[in-house]
C-alpha cells in the first residue's frame, strides 16, 4: 500500500473514532458529564467584543448544543479554530480585530463591561497581490506601489514566459515574450532590481515567487541577490515562498523542464538546503490553484493538492529530513471558484492533511496544519461585459474567507485581458477590505458562517469524493504512477471539456456570456500593459553584458555543477555559486544536458 | 469521397495552457479532421517545420501567454519564406487578444483569430468551410521536405479519393537506407523510444537525416488526432523528416497509404526510415513479408498478462528484435525471462532488449540503437 493507502485508512478511522467518542459520550456517564463541564467552562471563557453600534458579540462561535454526544462530534469531528484536526481554522482568531477591551460572558448571556487588554500588535494582513510586470525594474515600481499602505509587505512574483521555462530572453523566437504575463528575470542582477529598496531580512517582509520548472534555480539567483546586498548573515533570515510544486506542472500546468525524477531531486535538493539554512523560508507551495485553472472539478482540485502534498512529504522523509522539520515549511495554494464545493473544499482538505500528517507521517501539532493561500479564479472571469467580474469576485472572496483562508488574492477585473492594470489591482485589492474590515463578516467573530446544515452537507459530500479519489490513484500505485500514467492530466482535461460544453449547452449559466446577454459584443475599454520592443531590447542587451563578463567564471561553474549532478549529491549549494555569474538559461541548458528534458505529456 | 482536412495545432513557445486546444482538438476530430497536435511551447521554427513536413491545410495556434502578435506575424513570415503561403494561419486566445491586436495579425496575414466566447462549432465550421475546399493547382516546392510532402499528400488524396488500390509487390531493396518497423501495444513507449533513437541518431551522425512515419487510429466515421509529436522533442529538428498518418479505417496498425508512402521516403535519401504502428493487438502483423521493411521491432510493456498471453502474439515469431520498455517496472524481470523463452523456441536468433525509454541516457536504448545500426 502507497501512503496515500494508508492515509485513506487513517481518514476512516478516524472518522469511526469519532463516532465512537460520540457513543462513548452517551453511554459513559462520566465521560459525558466531563465533556459538557469542559463545553462550558470554554463558552464562559469566550471573550466578547463588541459591533459599532454596540451590540455585543463572542469573538468564537460554538454551536447551540448541550447533548454529549454532540459536543464530542464538535470537538472530535471539527475541533475549535487552532485545534486538531483543524475543520474551521488553522489558528484561533484569523482575520478578527486586535481586541479593544476584553469583557467575559455571563452566564445569562448579557455582557459586563471589563478592563481594556493590553495592546496587542496587529497581524499581518491576508492581503498578497501577485504581481510582475515587463522588467525587474518595473515590477519594482508597481511592488512599492502596491505596499504604500500596508503595514508589512508581502510580495507575489509573476514570471514572464521565458523565464518560467527556465530559458534566456535571447533565446531563439521568445522576443515579443520578454516580460508579457510577468516580470523578465535572467540573471542575479535582475533580481538585485526586482526588489531593490526593500529590506529582504526584515521580519515585515516576505517575497512570493511563483515559478516552479527552474525554481531551485531562481531560489538560488534570489539567495545570491539578498547576499550581494546584505552580505551572508541575511540568508537565515529570509522570507517567503516559492512555488516549486513540480506535480502540478506535469498535472496541470506544463511548465515542467526536467524529466520528472531529476526535476523531484532537484527539489528536494532545495527543500533540504532551505530546512536547515532557512528556517523561515516556505521553499513549496503545493498548488491546486493551476489545477483548478486547467479546468478540474473542485473535488480534483482538493484531491490533486493533497495527495502531492503527501507524495512530497514521503520524499522528503525520504530523504532524512524531520517531518517537524520540513512539515511547518510546507504550504498550499487553492483556487476559489464560484460552484458550491467551494463552500467547505478548504475546510475539509484541512481537516484531511491534519489527520494525514499527524497518523501517517507522525507529525507534531505545527506540522499538521494546512496554511493556505487561495486566489480567486481566474477562469471564472470572462471578457464580456467585465465589470461583472468584481461580483464574482467578491462572491469568490467571501467563500475564500468562510473556509478561513490563511491568506488571498483577489483578481482584477480586467485579468482576462491583460496583465491588471493599476485601476483594477485596487478595487481587487479594496475589495478585500472592504470584506474583512468595513463589513461585519469576519472581523468580529470566529466561525461566523461556519458549521450551517448546508456547509455540512458539502463538508460530508467533498470528503467522500476526495477519499474515491485518493482511493483511484492509490489503485494505480500511488502519486507519482499515476502521474507517469497521465491520470490526473486526463481526468483534468475531461473536466475542462465538460465545463465547456455545459456553457455551450447552457446548463452552466455564465452571465452575460450565455444567458442576459446584450446582444452586440461590447469592446471594453481597458487600458492594456504591454511590453514595448524597447525594454525587450534592453533586456537582451543586458544579459549579453552580463554574459560577456561572466564568461570564464560561468564556463567554470557550469562544470562543477554538472559534476555535483552526475555524481547525484546535492546540487544546491552548487547552484548557488553558478547564480553569481550564470545566466538561467546557461544553467537550465546545462543541467538538461546532464538529465534530459522534460518529455510532455498529450 | 474526399480527402480528410488535415490541420496542425499548437500552443507558442512559453505558453503551457494548453486546456482551449484540448477541448478544441476534440471537437475538431469528431467532425472528420485530422489534428496533427504539435503541444504546447513550441517555437515558430517546429511549427512551420512541422506544417511544411505534414502538409497541412492550415495551422492553428492558441496564445495565451501575450507576444502573439509577433508569434503569428513570425510564424505567417516563416511559412512565406519557405514557399508554403499555401498553408493558412488561424488561432485564439480567449481575452488575451484584443480586436486591436487582431486587425494587426490580419493585416500581417493571419487569416481570422476566434474571440471569447465563439462556440466549438463556430471555429469547425469555419475550418471546415475555408480549408475543406479541394487544393488548387500546387506551385513548385521550394525545399526537398516540401516537394516529399506534396508527393507524399498525392498519395494519400489518390487512396482516399479510391483512385488507387494499394500496390502489393514486393519492392527492390533499396540501397543506403535502412528501414525501421516499430510495433507493439499502445502504452508500450514506442514514440518514447524512437524519439530516444533519433536523439542518439543525430548526436552521432553530423549530417544524416532520418525519416520518420508514424501512425495514429481515425475515430470511426470522424477525424484523428496524430499527437507523436508532441511527445517527441528531439524529433523536432530539421534533419528530421516527419509524417504522422491517420489509419482511416484500415485494421492492422497502418494506413491504406503507408506502403506507397513508405517507398516514397525510402528512395528519399535519408540514413533511416522509421515508421511506427498504431498500438497493435496480439494477432497484428503490420509488416509485408518481404516488403520493405529491413528490421522489425517488437516494444512491449512488461505488464503483458500471463505466460499464455505471450503466445498468442503473433509478432513475436516475427520481429527481429524484441524491447521490453519500462524494465524499472517491477514485473519487467520476470516479463524478460519469459519472453526470452518464447524467442529461444523460435531458434531465429532474435535479440530482446530491456530499456527505459523515459530515462536520459538509458544503457538499454543505447544497446538498442547499436544494434539497428550495426545491421
């Protein structure tokens, strides 16, 4: 049996523990009468805040219930926000509002006044915009732009084309490619301009860098810059994320550019470097997100992320690193689409990786959560009549929030387009806001909307579908087999087909699409961000500099790399020394050499 | 009856979104045209190459990723240059293309481009009303791959217009070219492993060129999708002359047309012709005896069944060389013992090769290739 088997299996039981909780509360008096005493004492303990108009409200929702049994299915089954196994919260209070003044719940139920609490510092904001725009300078402007406000900065990297395929920007016909769709990054200079004027070892600051074919390399070219601009003691303390999620590539995305096993060696190479030197980096970032975008159902999407996830933990295990280790640095990647499994698909992956990664890989607490970024779909948005998309963006972001999101990014309405030009970057970025803090939703109150009959429903339904699929792949001999075979890739690309065709056939209303639309096609008018030739050309010129000047050195690193390769240790520190004074092209060329090239899959 | 529309499709260099082509693949197939997928991140030079090579009616191309305008531009450029202003250029890109952009490609001779929102049967009917009409009269070629083509596409028009029946006589041996037949089961690797041949090929040899044929089954009663190229990255190249066929009805693993075509490209110069079957059954013996063929290879995949099975294989009396792929499979050794018995009862010295086509400089490929080019 795979692990995948094995976390099947622990899934069960565990759900058939909880049952047996449930009858234990039931027929063991003692137990029972625990239970409710511990059931209250936790609802007295409750803090009250209170709305602008002064009614007062417990920051933690629990449901109505006094039966034992029902407490222990609430407590077993879903656990508090911040309890094992994690149904409704990686963490206890999320997005609420720093607390003002403390006041403690009477037993009748009215609140007494009480002292204020001591400052507490305000979190982080969930808020991460992607960005990457024509060349790292560039970026870098729309970086300082978008941060202007905010109390700490969180960036997000787009990559333009050559670039997420690990090619130079004077590789042959990839000219008008340079910086479209993302920020053009060749060399360790680049990426010295990408985020230039930002203090890289802050604790207020942490970079996203969203690339995964050549990840251990642009990781090693982003290393190389913070050093170069803050010498070697800012390694340790380096924040982030990046991508790195090669399973996903090959599922979904198909921008792999190594053969599958040296491409998962060389990111384990990255995982083992960035456990042990950078504690604080988040070196992957298992993505649905792409697998959502390509078309899958949610339930793949859930099922997909979560059995790479576990597939990547059993290689790192693997490899000798300590699932405590390694665990904590591992982070997920959703989309939030506008179907109804959105409703509770986070919550119950959540629950899913706890249960998984506690029973299976012997992980601690830290280790078992599922810290997780969603992104609004992309694929939801469409170009006729655009201005609606902010609805459905906003409906996508309340259901993002509802499955208590770690953190999100809300699209531009004028993604489908273009890259987002600044106007609709901040009414996404507003949107948030006005979410989280003007409206009442999520700031006063855990669980707000959690736990309805409905979002039950959808919990017990997803989870059924999830487990069938991880029992599928388990049939086909685990993750990585049934990647070989193209199963996930087929099962995405018959979804998408048929996602197509019910918005061709109408029983998949898209508004104004396929149904109240008026009439004649309405060119909207949006200000689209290109790359112009001239910037394309610097770029080139550039790197043909960088080249000229790097050219022994490179020559000399480039071998020492391709030896630590054939000799399979470690790649990672070489990698390291050849971002110094190697372009990416260069080192992808190389490395293809030593381990071939990705073959697509049809 | 006429001949199918043969079109190519492919998705630019640095773009992986491949989910509209798919879905738009499908639907073409199911209305009788045969898609020569070329898959996604593919350069202006594979695309025209492949064109040119396939002698395609028209290329469809789905940008996603931004530069099409250029993309399209180099692309109608590049077909210009080479004398192919015969094949037309047609594609999409949901939003990401705007009217603007689209009156610019226009204007540099990309024929239409479909907006957000046309439906699958909009882009069908227009692929099939504008490049379904039949050829007019063919202007010189410019290169020998395009004067093979056309020679290669009269072939085939003549079998499916049944003004030809298939020539049955053996053919004289030709000199200086040595041709290659692969078969085996579909999901054995033969693509994998031909595409692993031709890198050491061209690796090896400066200035060779080696021809390829291979073969993909027509729906019954609608198009096919010929998608090995896709697959095959070290096949893209220009001494590499490509021919994918659709089966069209035929059982047996090839097309009404390969045996002329064969001959066609066997008297072409090429250092090698490698033609690969369709996946094949166990009673399948797609080669003439005596025919053209000079070495036939068997690839099988060690999950064959049981013992009994192999003896049902009728290509295993046959092949001169039999490839057990994907031997890191855990049944691979006992899948090599086996077949090894069923080839010593033959006494024809037949050779069996284990490989792992998916490997980077697998020994057993390497083996492999020494053997067909030592015979």
């Amino acid at each position: 049996m795979s692990k995948l088997g094995q976390v099947v299996e622990s899934i069960e039981k565990y759900n058939k523990f909880v049952l047996d909780q449930v009858k234990r509360a039931r027929s063991d008096g003692q137990f029972g009468r625990d239970l409710v005493g511990r059931w209250n004492d936790m609802k007295a303990k409750i803090p009250v805040t209170r709305t602008p108009t002064g009614i007062p409200l417990p920051r933690l929702a629990l449901p109505e219930i006094d039966e034992p049994g029902e407490i222990a299915r609430y407590l077993f089954g879903e656990g508090l926000p911040g309890e094992f196994p994690y149904l409704n919260g990686a963490y206890r209070e999320m997005y609420l509002e720093p607390i003002r003044e403390v006041e403690s719940l009477a037993k009748n139920g009215h609140a007494k006044n009480g002292k204020p609490a001591k400052k507490i510092a305000p979190a982080e904001e969930p808020t991460r915009l992607f960005s990457g725009l024509m060349l790292a300078e560039d970026t870098n402007e729309r970086f300082h732009f978008l941060t202007a406000h905010q109390r700490t900065q969180r960036l997000s990297t787009a990559f333009d084309g050559p670039t997420l395929y690990g090619i130079d920007s004077d590789a042959d016909g990839v000219f008008g490619k340079i910086g479209e769709g993302g920020v053009a990054i060749d060399t360790v200079e680049d990426m010295v301009r990408l985020y230039d004027g930002f203090d890289l070892g802050s604790p207020n600051f942490s970079a996203s860098m969203t690339i995964s074919g050549p990840a251990p390399i642009i990781m090693a070219m982003y290393i190389a810059a913070a050093k170069r601009r803050f010498g070697p003691s800012v390694v340790p303390k380096l924040r982030g994320t990046i991508q790195a999620d090669i399973f996903k590539e090959i599922q979904a995305q198909n921008e792999t550019i190594f053969p599958i096993e040296p491409s998962l060696r060389f990111l384990t190479d990255m995982v083992e470097f960035t456990t042990h030197q950078m504690p604080r980096w988040y070196p992957i970032s298992i993505s649905g997100y792409h697998i959502g975008e390509a078309g899958s159902t949610p339930v793949q999407q859930a099922a997909y992320t979560l059995s790479n996830g576990f597939a990547y933990a059993e290689m790192f295990a693997a490899r000798g690193i300590p699932v405590d280790q390694f665990g904590p640095r591992l982070s997920f990647f959703l989309d939030c689409g506008l179907d109804a499994e959105y409703i509770a698909l986070a919550r119950v992956s959540r629950r899913i990786w706890a249960i998984g990664m506690r029973d299976c890989f012997g992980a601690g607490p830290k280790a078992q959560l599922y810290k997780l970024h969603i992104q609004t779909s992309g694929r939801s948005l469409i170009a006729a009549e655009f201005k609606n998309n902010l609805t459905r963006t906003a409906a996508e972001l309340v259901l993002a929030y509802m499955n208590a999101t770690n953190s999100c990014h809300s699209n531009s309405a004028d993604e489908p387009f273009t890259t987002p030009s600044e106007e609709w970057i901040r009414l996404a970025a507003h949107g948030q806001a006005i979410l989280l803090e003007e409206s009442g939703m999520f700031k006063h109150t855990m669980n707000m909307l959690s736990g309805s009959p409905g979002m039950k429903a959808v919990e017990r339904a997803v989870e059924a579908a999830i487990l069938d699929e991880f029992r599928e792949i388990e049939r086909l001999g685990g993750v990585l087999a049934a990647v070989e075979e193209r199963y996930q890739r087929s099962q995405i690309q018959n979804a998408a087909h048929r996602y197509e065709q019910q918005i061709y056939d109408g029983t998949r209303p898209i508004i104004a699409l396929n149904k109240y639309r008026n009439g004649g096609d309405d060119v909207p008018e949006v200000k689209l961000v290109r790359t112009p030739r001239k910037k394309q050309q610097l770029q080139v010129d550039r790197l043909a500099t960088f080249k000229k000047k790097n050219a022994d050195k490179a020559k000399r690193a480039l071998d020492k790399l391709a030896d630590v390769v054939e000799r399979g240790e470690n790649c990672f520190p070489m990698l390291l020394e050849a971002a110094e004074v190697c372009s990416l092209g260069q080192i992808t060329g190389r490395l293809q050499e030593v381990v071939g090239r990705f073959r697509p899959m049809v | 009856m006429a001949s199918p529309i043969r079109i190519l499709t492919a998705v630019p260099i640095c773009d992986g979104h491949d989910s509209a082509i798919n879905t738009i693949n499908l639907e073409f197939i199911r209305h009788g045209i045969e898609v020569i997928y070329l898959g996604y991140h593919r350069s202006v030079g594979d695309i025209v190459r492949a064109a040119i090579q396939e002698d395609v009616r028209a290329i469809g191309i789905s940008s996603y990723n931004g530069g099409h305008v250029e993309f399209f531009a180099e692309v109608v450029g590049l077909l210009r240059k080479r004398g192919a202003n015969d094949i037309k250029v047609f594609g999409g890109g949901g939003g990401t293309i705007t009217q603007e952009d689209a009156a610019a490609m226009k204007h540099k001779g990309v024929d239409n481009i479909f907006f957000a929102g046309t439906s699958l049967a909009e882009m069908t009917d227009y692929v099939r009303k504008h490049y379904g009409r039949p050829r007019g009269k063919r202007l010189r070629a410019k290169s020998p791959d395009q004067e093979l083509a056309h020679k290669l596409t009269e072939i085939e028009d003549a079998y499916a217009t049944r003004r030809k029946r298939p020539t049955r006589n053996a053919q004289s041996k030709i000199r200086n070219t040595k041709v290659i037949g692969f078969t085996g089961p579909g999901g054995a690797g033969k693509t994998t492993l031909i595409d692993e041949l031709v890198l050491r090929f061209l690796n090896q040899n400066p200035k060779g060129k080696i021809a390829i044929l291979s073969h993909d089954p027509s729906v019954i009663g609608e198009g096919a999708l010929l998608g090995d190229r896709a697959t095959m990255i070290n096949s893209q190249n220009d001494r590499v002359f490509m021919r994918s066929m659709a089966t069209r009805g035929q059982a047996g693993g090839l097309s009404p047309a390969t045996h002329d075509c064969l001959t066609r490209l066997a008297r072409s110069g090429f250092a090698y012709v490698i033609i690969e079957t369709v996946g094949t059954g166990q009673e399948a013996m797609p080669f003439q005896k005596n025919g053209i063929v000079d070495e036939t290879v068997l690839v099988m995949n060690p999950d064959y069944g049981s013992r009994l099975q192999l003896q049902k294989i009728v290509m295993l009396d046959l092949a001169d060389i039999v490839v057990v792929n994907k031997s890191d499979l855990q049944r691979a050794r006992t899948a090599h013992s086996e077949i090894e018995q069923r080839l010593d009862q033959n006494r024809r010295n037949q050779r069996l090769v284990d490989t792992v086509a998916k490997r980077h400089r697998d020994p057993g490929v390497d083996e492999l290739f020494a053997l067909i080019s030592k015979g």
